[in-house]
C-alpha cells in the first residue's frame, strides 16, 4: 500500500498586474503562517513521508518546501510537471508508477486538478472541498490504478482542521 499525501498549496497572492505570470505568484504572510501551523498536528508530523513531488509553480514549491522541512524525515523535495495546473491523473499516475519504492508520498498542486487526481484514485467524488494548504490522505493498492485507493483524512489551516477522519 501506498501512503499519499494530495497537498493544495496555501494561500497565494491574487492574480492581478502585481504578478503577470501566474506561475512566479508566491505565498501570502498569512497562507504561510496558516500551513506552518497545519504543519505542527500530529497528523502530519508523523506522516513519515518520504518523498514530495511538486508542481513548478512558485506558490507550490514554497509550500512542497515547507512542508519537508517540517518532516522529521527530511524528504527530498523534486518537481513533477504532471502536477502542474492542466494535467491528466492519468500524468500523475505514471509520474507515482516511476517511483516504486516510495511508500509514503507527499503531492504538492493545484485545485481542481488535485480533486480530479482524488476522483481518478478513489473512484468518488470528493467528499469536501479542498481548501487552500489542506492535506489529504489517501491510501492506494499499489501499482497505482484508477479507483484503487481511499480517504483515511483531510486537514487544513483553520479553527476546525479536521473536517473529515475514515477509520482505518
């Protein structure tokens, strides 16, 4: 089984003349402020990740770097091109089949491309929105195929982090 960590990156600065290229757009003070103290539950501490894959884009490097040095792990931050905005699951399946000895992983992206990446491995719609720096984690049968995995938890910043919990 394949332990997999969907992270929406946090709160960006809006679109607008200031940032022309949406791609340079970085984090705001607060939306880094709100994923550090998402970064502090237990949950997510513990989550022995090995691996964080990341979209290119500044907003989802900065929170894919984050959220390694948050690890006790330390994990090796590398970027993925499938989980850049526009992509096929289908990218991303293959992206994951290329790295097989991973088995906890940490996917940093882009809504609504990471809801269509939960619906490709779950086989259902998401169950919740996915909020700006949430963490959802899913557990997938391995090798990776469509419908092959399943929500245990999704959390993010705010007064109710926990919005959803599946008993194992």
């Amino acid at each position: 089984m394949l332990s997999l960590y969907l992270v929406r990156h946090a709160h960006a600065e809006p679109r607008g003349p200031r940032w022309p290229d949406d791609a340079v757009r970085p984090l705001t003070a607060s939306g880094r402020r709100r994923f550090s103290t998402l970064l502090l539950k237990p949950a997510v501490r513990r989550a022995g990740i090995e691996l964080v894959l990341t979209s290119g884009l500044d907003r989802a490097t900065e929170t894919a770097a984050m959220l390694a040095a948050s690890c006790r792990t330390r994990p090796p931050v590398r970027l993925c091109r499938a989980l850049e905005p526009g992509h096929d699951p289908d990218d991303v399946v293959r992206a994951l089949r290329r790295r097989p000895g991973a088995g906890r992983l940490a996917l940093v992206g882009h809504e609504p491309d990471l809801s269509r990446l939960f619906t490709h491995l779950t086989g259902q719609g998401p169950p919740v929105a996915f909020r700006k720096g949430g963490v959802w984690r899913l557990r997938v049968r391995t090798p990776v195929i469509a419908g092959s995995g399943r929500l245990v938890w999704a959390r993010w910043p705010g007064p109710a982090a926990v919005r959803v919990a599946i008993p194992s």
